[in-house]
C-alpha cells in the first residue's frame, strides 16, 4: 500500500542522484521524490516523480519535509552546491527527519599533475596571470563574471546551457555539452582549441575527471578552485552506498 512506502525527497541535479532515483524506480518500498533547483534548461528526464525549483530557505525546505510527510532526506547535490546542503542539515533538525548526504571525494593530483589550487574563482583569474592564454573555462554558468577582469585571456567556456552574455567573458567560445566526457574526446578538445590553461572546480567524481587525466598526458596546468566546507551529516560517498545505507534501513524496519 502507498500509505506504508518509505518517503524519500532526493536532493538532486547530480550524477548520484540520478543514479539513487534511477535504482529506485519501480520499487514499491519506497516513493522517492527527486528535486532539482531548476538550473538546466532541459534536465535529463528523471526516472521518478519531480518537482522543480528552490523551497524558500531551510524552513521552507523544513516545511516541505512536514508537509509531504517525507520519512528521509538525501542530499545528493553538487559538491559546489553549499547553501542547499546547509539547508538540508537545517531543515532536518527542524522537521526531525533523519538526513543522510552523499559527499563524493576530492579529486586529488597525480604524478604529473600541475595544479594550482586557490580558494574561489577571483584567485583563480589571479592565477591564470598577465600573459595572454587559451582558456578552457568548465566551472558552469554561474561564476564566470569574475573572467571579464582579465580579458587579455581567450576562453573556451563549457556549460550544459548557454551563459549569459551579460556574466561571462566577451571574448570567448562557448560549447554547450553535457558529461560524462571520455579522455580522448578531451585531448582532442584540448588540442583542437590550443588550450594552454584550464580552470576547473574540484568537483570530484567520474563524468567530468577525463580533463584532468587529458591535462596531464598534454602537460596542461590546471587552476583548480577549492571545495567550500560541509556542514557535518551522516555521509556516504556514492549512490551505491547510498542504496546499501538504504537497504538496511528497509530490512530493519
Ligand atoms: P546552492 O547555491 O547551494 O543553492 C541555491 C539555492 O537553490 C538553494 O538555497 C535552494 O533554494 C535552491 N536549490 C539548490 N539545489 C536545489 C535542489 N536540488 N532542489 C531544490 N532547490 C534547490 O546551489 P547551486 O550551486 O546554485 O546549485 C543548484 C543545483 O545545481 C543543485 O541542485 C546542485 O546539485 C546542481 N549542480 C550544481 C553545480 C555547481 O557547481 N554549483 C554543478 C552541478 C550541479 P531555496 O533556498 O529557495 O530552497
């Protein structure tokens, strides 16, 4: 009966998201709800009920939680995505609703490598320095402002949507594209563009780690913007672990 389902809302718009609501479709133990900030134009269509756009702060989300009788929350967002996962943790202390995050590791370099690492995306237009460059921008579309200081630089911007004229860098080209990329489609893109820096998010995860490994078998150097911190939550760091912490969940109810 749907009355004894577990209720689940999915903090989505991520890889492990996808890939919880993904397993999760079609079992009647549970009614998993996975919601999206609504910043992709046309997200990939989800395989369970959705619901689309922000909850008004921690106690909109809490109210939420309370409202749709939701049983537990998964924070599945980006790395990147701070103020959601602290409402999250809010949110759940409010609705007392048992929370558990996904928190996928950093990518962290290798022999070969040559990262920069600086705190946010000013420093990273500092360390890209005075020289003139080709610029492989991949950070999304919502911080490129800062690249209008240093437009002595070309970049080559990759986002799943177009940016906004208004907020990204004039003297660019942009490619929209959506991961997972594989390596050599990436030092093909590399090479093609004569891209001689990249700037990047430590994102971590599978779908977008191939510019990396490509980075380093061209000798590419890399400014790689630092995570913010995480509020504390029980975590896991996969969909898979996800599922498994789930599992038991639903055999010791
Ligand atoms: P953010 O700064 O942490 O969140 C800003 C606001 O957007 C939140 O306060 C919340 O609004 C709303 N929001 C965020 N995620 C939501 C979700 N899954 N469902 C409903 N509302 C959500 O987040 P962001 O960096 O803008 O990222 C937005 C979304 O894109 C996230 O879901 C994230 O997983 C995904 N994403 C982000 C990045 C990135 O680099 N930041 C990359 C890939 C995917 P209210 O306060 O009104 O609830």
């Amino acid at each position: 009966m749907a009355m004894d389902r577990l209720k689940l809302l999915i903090l989505g718009g991520t890889t492990e998201a996808s890939a919880v609501a993904k397993a999760l479709a079609g079992d009647n133990r549970v009614a998993p709800i996975l919601s999206l900030a609504g910043r992709t134009k046309a997200p990939a269509a989800p395989p369970v009920p959705y619901r689309v756009g922000g909850f008004g702060g921690p106690d909109g989300l809490a109210a939420y939680l309370e409202a749709e009788d939701i049983d537990l929350l998964i924070d599945a967002t980006h790395p990147f995505a701070d103020r959601i996962k602290r409402n999250a943790v809010a949110a759940a202390a409010k609705a007392r609703v048992p929370l558990l995050a996904i928190r996928r590791p950093q990518w962290t370099p290798q022999p070969g490598d040559r990262w920069s690492v600086v705190p946010d995306m000013e420093a990273a237009v500092g360390a890209l320095g005075e020289t003139p460059k080709r610029v492989f921008l991949t950070i999304g579309q919502k911080e490129l402002a800062p690249f209008r200081a240093a437009p002595q630089h070309h970049y080559v911007i990759r986002s799943v949507d177009p940016p906004d004229v208004s907020s990204r860098p004039l003297n660019a080209e942009i490619i929209t594209a959506r991961g997972p990329f594989d390596e050599e489609d990436e030092r093909t893109l590399l090479g093609r563009h004569e891209i001689e820096a990249i700037v990047t998010k430590n994102s971590g995860g599978s779908a977008t780690q191939a510019k990396l490994a490509a980075a380093r078998a061209l000798g590419i150097p890399v400014v790689m913007v630092a995570r913010p911190e995480h509020p504390d939550a029980e975590r896991v760091e996969t969909a898979e672990a996800a599922l498994a912490w789930l599992e038991e969940r639903l055999r010791g109810a």
